[in-house]
C-alpha cells in the first residue's frame, strides 16, 4: 500500500499531497503516445468498459432505495401481497450487473493486451536507442544499472499502464457519479461527507508527502545494487583468487542496507493510509448514519408517535409509508438512508484506492523517468557525415565505379565523387582526454602511408589504445584533426567507418551462439565456407575441429569452456571474415602462447597483407615487422622509425626492447 498523492498543473503538491517528480507530466505524455500510438481503440473500449461497469455498480446501489420504498414497504402492508413486480425489478437488476460483469472482464483482458503491448514496444525502442548511444554513455554508467532499467523500471511501467492508471480512472468517475446521486439523495448529509472526506485528504495529505520523495530514491538503489551484483558475478574468479569474499559481502551488505532504508523509509507512512482511511470511512459512515436516522425519525421530523394511551408506538415501516405521503414534511425516507449509506462507502472506498494509486504513480513515474532518462540519452551524431563507404569497381570503359556485390576493394563516396580507399590515417596536432578536466594525448602527429603496417608501444597508460579508439570515433576529440584517405573521418558515417576497420579487441567477448555464428559475427552475410576459411587463417581451424560438436558446438558463458587463447583466435577469425580495408589489432595476441603465436603470426601476416593495419604491440615478434613504430609515453609520441632505426637511436625504444618491457 502506498500514500495517497494527486497534482495540480504545475506538478506540484497536489490535493493528495505527494510532489510529481521533475518532468512528471511530460512522463505521463510520453506514456499515453505509446499507447494512443498502437491501441487507441483498445484503450476507448476500455475507457468505455469502466464507464459501464461504475454506472451498473452505482445503479446497484441505487436500486437499495427504490427495493425498500417501492417493494418491501408496501409489500409489508399487503395482506395478499403481489411479488411479480418485484421478480421483474431483481430480474432487470441482474442484467445490469451481468453486463458489468462482461465489461470488467473486457476491460480485464483489454488492459492486459494493451499493458503488455507497450512494454514490447518500449523494449525494442530503448534497446534500438542503446545501439546508437556513444561508448563514454556506457563508461559513465554501470552495466548492472541499465539492466534495472530494462527490468525493474519497466516494469513499474507495466503497473501504470495496466493497473495505476485504469484504477485511477475507475476510481474518478466512480467518484463523480456517487457524489451527484448523493447530492440528489440529501445535500445535507453529502456536505457531511465532503466536510469528513475532506480531513481523510488532508490526512493522506500528510503522510504521502513523507513518503514520496523516497520512491525514486529507492529506484536509484536498486539500480546500484543490481550493478554491483552486476560487477561480482562478473569478477567472481577474482573475488575468490584474492579471498575478498568478505569484503565483497560487507559491500553488498552496505548497498542492501541503503535499499532496505530507502524502501523502508518511502513505505513506513504509506502502509499507514490504508487503516487510517479506513477507519475515517467508517467514521463518515457512522456519522451519516446517526445524521440520517435523526432527520427519519428524529427532531425535525418526528416519526414515532405515542398512541392516546401513551404506551404503543408506531411501527418504522408505517412511519415510512407517512413519510412517503407527506412529502411536504419528509426529508428522508428508510431506503434513502440506506441507499445513502451504501454510496458512502461506494464514495470513501474509491477516494482512498486513488490515494493509494496515485502514489504509486509517483513510484511509476520514478522508474518510467529512469526509462526515459536512457531514451534520451544523446545518441551519436553525424552532423558532418555525408560520405560513406562503397564497393569499388573499374568500369568498361576504365573508370572508377560504385558496386552493389563485394569486389574486395573498397572506395568513399564522397559528394565530389569517388575516392578510393587506401588506409592512410594522419593525425595533426591532436588533442584529447576522456573528461574535460584530464587530458590524455598531446599534441599527436602522426603520417600513415597506405599499406603500411603501424606499431604503437609504449608503457601502460601511455596511450596506445587511445589511439585506435580515436581512428574509429568511439571518441571525439577536443582540437586537431584526423584524416583517413585525405577526408575528415567527422565527415564519415560512424558505420561506415568502423566498416572499414576490422578490429580485435584484447578484451575478447563471445557471444551464446555457434562457433560458426561467432565467426560469422563478422560478416553476417559470410558462407560457412568464408567462415571455415577464416578460421584457417587466423589458425583457430585446428582446436576448433577438435571441439564436441566442431563448428556447431554452442559457446555460452562468454565462451567460458575455452581457454583464453582459443577465444582470441576466434576473435581473430571473426575480423578476418569481415575482410576489411584496414585492420586493428589491440593487443590481439596477448593471451596466445609463444607456440601458438607462432602458428598465428603467419596467419595474420596474410590477414594483413595489402592492408593498413594499426597494431598495439606487446611482443617483439608484432613489432620487429611493422613499417614503423611509434613510441609513446604519457600521451605524447616520443619516437618513431624503424625497429632498427630505433635501435640505433638508443632511446626509449631500446631500453624498453633491451628490458624485454615492451606492453
């Protein structure tokens, strides 16, 4: 149960007294054009399905008045008495409520298709929006938190679309229709009503602004917690390598504790409402009822009377039956009481259901800004970007032309025409840093020549990776520029781009799929024989072959049953089905034995002939080859040349070769 919370326009505190959170109005928008966008009928049925049902609820009630006043009371008077219009009026009873019983179950059913309907469609868009966010979006935040996003925050969405706010709803017109009956039935005791229901408000009131501001806080914690279970799942081995068990459990302790507080704190005052509401309903109903028995039979309208004796008094059904004739005097009649009585209830019940609802609408819209908070998210941009990446052929006639099949060259097409792709990367004067306030690289000049094959060395933190995450605009930097082929790789299109640069990561992730899906990864459109070629080349055919079920066996777990170096050469293999212009090799034979290394280098001597590749060297077998090797320290290119030429110099280079540290 959750405290009762209502809004005025400027979503502010409200009648019900819990405080919209920030944007929560626009929340609400965002979440009824998911639903107009592809159920507005289905949403109009059930609209209409909620009407019925609280006008065949209300007519129930209201039937009380007409039972007592119109069929029991006479009735009572007759000595033969007739109970043929009496069966008509229970028969046409039952159809109503028959029908409301239909238009509940509609709305059930409804509801449940249209609620599921929008979180399908919620998932698929924010899942689409996440492949388009930039990679410092995902260094910023915790794996573990977007996955509470997609899980508990859409679900909250779930609950508001297909309970909050059809309850909400139901409860307001419920509201509206009882309280013109009851003004119809006595203004007196509907303005009794309003001045109690008005403290049970003021009561809500209160106690949901204590609780409300908890709601999205509880939110952020999961989110936390999520991430760092998250995190230890993850580092499990390395949990267990450092006997940091405790430790990790004194952590975890600490973020459940923080969630336990948060949700503690946001449901101590809120599971009061219920019982108090409920007792200041029976409250309202207690009074009304003593209220109303007075004007039936009390002070201003006497109904019993003393026989000329003194000792008999009349009966309360024959002082009815005066009171039905006497309209001048009556103010009341038993059945209107009653029926009274009844939409009391009918009236407070509701009124406390929107307390709860409402708040848990605060909760909802905590999670559904969460959601909308990833949504909007700024994905990456290619303001600049009107050249792409073509297949390249030679025309009859001798001339450059654009290809629609693969032809394993490669050209730009830019708006002046096509330039062919060579692989020659320059960088001038290149500034940049993760966070404005630290910068990484310094001033990078750096001239490629197509085909060439480039190392970067240099001590952990130097610089390396960073580098290669620029050439493929996982990053932007902050002054100079990069040119590939002579263009500015801003004017690229960011897929275009990383198209045309086959990437092995030292960081190797598989997915749960195929050996042969993992390779093909790639190159989606690759043939099982393109694929076995691969693995060839980068020398995984022979362990692969090996395998329970060869190119079929099924990895999970990040293929958790290889060994490091058998993953690293699929990883190998998936870039060399892709076949791109020019290559990136990150550490890509850091986790592979010497023996290994030794069957792999060939392979990727192959995979890299007539390319521009990029090679972030760790051992001296991936450097000794390379046209030119370029020496980092602390963000700065401090050498370049040859690796006899940088031997010579006797520089950094040969200190860190001679110390067998290059990393």
């Amino acid at each position: 149960m959750h405290a009762g919370v209502s809004f005025n326009s400027r979503g502010t505190k409200g009648s019900y007294g819990a405080r919209m959170p920030q944007g929560g109005w626009k929340t609400i928008a965002r979440v009824l054009r998911y639903v107009f966008t592809g159920y507005r009928w289905s949403l109009l049925t059930v609209l209409l399905c909620i009407v019925v049902s609280s006008v065949t609820t209300l007519a129930s009630t209201l039937f009380t008045r007409s039972l007592i006043d119109d069929y029991i009371v006479p009735l009572t008077a007759q000595l033969n008495p007739d109970f043929q219009p009496l069966a008509h009026a229970l028969t046409t009873l039952a159809l109503v409520l028959v029908a409301g019983a239909c238009a509940s179950y509609v709305q059930s059913l409804l509801t449940i298709r249209i609620g599921q309907g929008v979180l399908l469609r919620l998932r698929c868009d924010l899942f689409s929006h996440m492949q388009q966010l930039p990679i410092p979006y995902f260094d910023r935040h915790a794996h573990g938190n977007l996955m509470s996003v997609y899980t508990n925050d859409v679900d909250t969405l779930r609950q508001l679309v297909s309970q909050t706010m059809p309850e909400v709803f139901s409860s307001s017109i419920t509201i509206a229709m009882t309280l013109v009956s009851m003004c119809i039935l006595s203004w007196q005791l509907t303005l009794l009503v309003l001045v109690m229901t008005t403290a049970m408000v003021f009561v809500t009131r209160w106690l949901g602004q204590r609780s409300a501001r908890h709601f999205r806080d509880r939110q952020e914690r999961l989110g936390t917690m999520n991430g760092y279970i998250e995190e230890m799942l993850t580092g499990l081995k390395v949990v267990k390598t450092f006997g940091h068990e405790q430790q990790a459990m004194s952590q975890f302790s600490t973020l459940n504790e923080q969630l336990r507080s948060s949700t503690y704190h946001a449901n101590r005052e809120a599971n009061i409402v219920m019982p108090v509401n409920g007792n200041l309903s029976n409250l309202i109903y207690v009074l009304c009822a003593i209220v109303g028995a007075v004007l039936v039979i009390g002070i201003t309208h006497p109904a019993a009377t003393l026989s000329a004796e003194g000792t008999q008094v009349q009966s309360l059904f024959s002082v009815n039956q005066q009171l039905q004739h006497s309209p001048a005097t009556a103010a009341l009649t038993i059945g209107t009481l009653v029926s009274f009585l009844t939409l009391v209830k009918n009236f407070t019940r509701p009124v406390s259901q929107v307390s709860q609802q409402v708040n848990s609408l605060v909760m909802a819209l905590a999670g559904a800004g969460r959601v909308f908070d990833l949504m909007d998210a700024e994905a990456e941009r290619d303001e600049l970007a009107d050249v792409t990446l073509v297949n390249l052929r030679r025309a009859a006639d001798g001339s450059l032309a654009e290809s629609a099949e693969r032809t394993g060259a490669w050209a730009w097409k830019t708006p002046d025409g096509l330039v062919p792709q060579r692989g020659e990367v320059d960088f001038s004067h290149v500034d940049f840093g993760y966070v404005t306030d630290k910068q990484v690289l310094f001033d990078i000049d750096l001239d490629t020549d197509a085909g060439q094959k480039v190392a970067l060395v240099g001590g952990t933190g130097a610089g390396k990776t960073t580098i290669t995450n620029l050439i493929n605009r996982f990053y932007d930097i902050q002054h100079g520029t990069i040119l590939y082929d002579g263009i500015d790789i801003r004017r690229i299109h960011r897929c275009d781009l990383r198209r045309s640069l086959g990437m092995v990561l030292q960081e190797t992730h598989l997915f749960t799929a195929t050996v042969m899906e993992n390779i093909r990864y790639g190159r989606l459109d690759a043939t099982d024989d393109e694929c076995r070629e691969a693995a060839r080349l980068a020398g995984a055919d022979d362990f692969i072959r090996r395998l329970p079920q060869g190119y079929d066996t099924l990895l999970s777990g990040d293929g958790g049953n290889l060994s490091q170096g058998e993953r690293q050469l699929l990883a190998i293999a998936r870039a060399a089905v892709a076949n791109p212009p020019a290559m990136i090799l990150d550490e890509a034979t850091s986790s592979i034995d010497t023996r290994t290394e030794s069957l792999v280098q060939r392979g990727m001597d192959r995979l890299m002939q007539g390319r521009s590749s990029f090679v972030i060297a760790h051992r001296l077998s991936t450097v000794r080859n390379a046209d030119i090797i370029v020496v980092m320290d602390h963000g700065r290119i401090v050498e370049r040349g040859t690796h006899e030429q940088l031997l010579q110099l006797g520089g950094t280079y040969a200190q860190l070769y001679r110390g067998n540290q290059i990393d």
